[in-house]
C-alpha cells in the first residue's frame, strides 16, 4: 500500500513539473511572438517574403530611357511617363497598359490606383487607371495647368489658369464626377489638394503681407462655396504642397508650414539659412527633408519632422545625394555610390553598395525599394 501510494505520488509530481516546464514554454513562446509581432521591421520583413519571395530580380522593369521621365506606384504597378507615353509596368516588366499622351512639360500625380499626368503651363490633362483613360481634360489656348493632385482614395484636385480668371479650382471624385469648382478673380490660386476623406479641399491663394507675397491655405466644404477656415501663412510663398499622416504639409524656400485638416496650423519647421535640396512627403506622419549649408555641393543635414515642426532625427550627410523617397517607416537615400535605406529616427536599416547608373528611387511601405536608372528599374529586397 505504501509502495502504491510513493508510485502515485511520484506520478503526480512528474505530471506537474511536465506541466510547468509546458507553461514555461508557452510563456516563453508567446513573449517572443509578442515581441516579433510588435517589432514593425520583421512583419515587413515577412510581408516581403510573402509578396516576392527570396530573390532580387535585375532589370524588373525596362522602358525607354528620357531624362524627362517621372516614375510613380499605383498599387502594385510602376507608372513610367514621359512626354508621349505613360504605362503601367508590371512585376514582370511586362506594359500592363501601354498608352499615348502629348506633354512638353510632364508632370505625374498617383493615388487610389489612379494616375494624374498633366502638362505644366500646357493645355492638356490624363487620368489613367491600369484599365485605361479614365479622363482627358483639354484647355483651351493661353490656359494652362498649374497642378493636379490626386488623393489616396482617388479623388482629383486641379489648379488651372483661364477664363479670364486668375485661378480655377475643379475636384474630381473616384467615378471622375466633377463635385466641386472654385474661380478665383482676385487672387492667384497655386495649388490644391483633398482631405484623405474626400470631404473638404485645401485651395492655396496667393497673398500679400507688409509688401511681401504669402500664402493663405483655404478650406472648402466639397458640397458648399464658403469656406470653413481660412489659415494665413506669414512669410510663406507655397513652392510644393502635400499630404502626410492626414495633415497638409507645405513647402517653400525657408520653411515647411503643417497645416491640419480643421485649418489649424500645427507647426513650423525652419530652415535656420539651409538650402533646401529635396524632399519627400511619403512618410506617414512626418516630412523627409534634405537640406544643404550652402547653394551648392554636398555637405548638409537628412532630416525627418514631425507635423507638429519638431524634429525626429537629423543626419550629417557629406555625400552626393541623387534622390531621397520616403514610404511608411522608412526613408531611402540614393547617393553616388550607394542606397541607404533608414527609418524615420534615421537609423541605418539596410544598405546597398552596388546602385550602378541608378538616379531615382522609389520607397516602398514594406521596406523594399524600387532602384531606377537609365532604361530599367529594380527592386531591392532588404
């Protein structure tokens, strides 16, 4: 009976310490998993790995080459306009859309798998989508296009001179239903974009101020003519304007002005007498800048910022830079010799020795980058 009950007794205890190293393992098991799930980087990582697999292809997509070209991602094709063609690229090179256009000035606007190319100071407009032309605007002569910007959810926004006014605003819905018109006889219009919602539009009038011009950011209700609110921008003459984390960011000379959707200006960044070089609104949230000491040459800072103004992480930079691209976390930065892609506390997060003839990039949300250069473009897998 004894012996019965040390068997039993040692059976139960076997069981549980069986049970408590299974526990652990779980515990164990599941901390990781929170970990990796939390860490943004590796479910890139495997978001990358599911979409295009382990390897790097050369020469993904090939197009005629024109330093006039400009290059755009509408969902998961690469748009290659130049000043007689725009298409569609797919991942295998193939032209998904191949189609003829007529632009001295080209200029691309891509969102909501739609792509805007219009000519700048020229008469003619294209919308695309991979199924072909969705719009064809035509002005008429001693008009012109000042810019056309599409949101995410495929809403347009077109600025325009003509008519015997300074400045015409036209919103475009996703059907392409023109919901909005705004003329200008008094003030200069010289951009406009769409809330994320398509809700409300952000028309920029030029304006003066103790005899210098500045720039005044509007906003229209899409069913009214009254604006809701009006934020003046001292000192700011709107070079660029753009979206990012669902707040209005715009560029000029000296500063970037952030702007949000209710017409409250959330920040100002400032220059502080660098030279802006490039840019890029990709990030979500904040703004990539590169800025130089002097007019030219090399030596000058990376920056990303806030919407708020403040800065996340400032970066020496001493090299040639090519072009900089921003997407989600990460910001690209082709130089001369080499890709760096970093996220937007501007911590190196992967690196490319051999870009060869490269001159653009392409940032992706998911870590990946599209190289281009010359007739061809690929896709760098981190």
């Amino acid at each position: 009976m004894a012996d019965e009950k040390r068997q039993e007794s040692g059976g139960r205890s076997l069981f549980v310490r069986v049970a408590a190293l299974i526990l652990a393992l779980l515990v164990v098991f599941g901390a990781v998993s929170v970990a990796l799930l939390a860490d943004s980087k590796y479910l890139d990582r495997v978001r990358r790995w599911l979409i295009y697999g382990d390897s790097t292809e050369e020469n993904l997509y090939t197009f005629a080459a024109d330093s006039r070209n400009r290059y755009g991602q509408s969902g998961e094709y690469l748009v290659v306009l130049s000043q007689n063609t725009i298409q569609f690229l797919e991942n295998d090179g193939t032209a998904y859309l191949s189609k003829q256009v007529q632009l001295s000035q080209p200029a691309l606007s891509v969102g909501g798998n739609l792509a805007a190319a219009y000519d700048v100071g020229g008469q003619n407009l294209y919308l695309f989508s991979r199924d072909g032309e969705r719009l064809h605007l035509t002005l008429e002569e001693g008009c012109g296009f000042i810019s056309a910007r599409l949101n995410e959810s495929g809403y347009l926004a077109v600025v325009y001179e003509g008519g015997g006014y300074k400045g015409i605003v036209d919103i475009y819905n996703a059907r392409q239903e023109k919901v909005f018109t705004y003329n200008s006889s008094s003030r200069f219009l010289i951009d406009a974009a769409v809330s994320r919602s398509g809700a409300a539009a952000a028309v920029v009038a030029l304006g003066e101020e103790a005899g210098s011009f500045c720039s005044e950011v509007i906003f229209y209700p899409l069913d009214q003519q009254e604006p809701y609110a009006r934020t003046p921008l001292a000192g700011h003459l709107t070079m660029d304007l753009g979206v990012t984390g669902g707040v209005l960011a715009s560029v000029s000379q000296g500063d970037v002005s952030f702007v949000d959707s209710e017409g409250k200006l959330t920040g100002v960044f400032s220059y502080n007498n660098l030279y802006l070089r490039d840019y890029s609104f990709g990030g979500e949230g904040y703004l990539s800048l590169l800025l130089n000491r002097y007019r030219s040459g090399s030596i000058g800072s990376l920056m990303t910022v806030n919407t708020d103004g403040t800065v996340i992480a400032a970066k020496d930079i001493t090299e040639e830079v090519l072009d900089i691209s921003a997407s989600g976390n990460y910001v690209a930065v082709l130089y001369g010799d080499a890709l760096i892609i970093y996220t937007k506390e501007l911590e190196e997060y992967a690196r490319l020795s051999n870009t060869g003839y490269a001159s653009h990039v392409l940032m992706q949300s998911d870590g990946s980058a599209l190289i281009i250069g010359g007739n061809t473009a690929w896709r760098y897998l981190p």
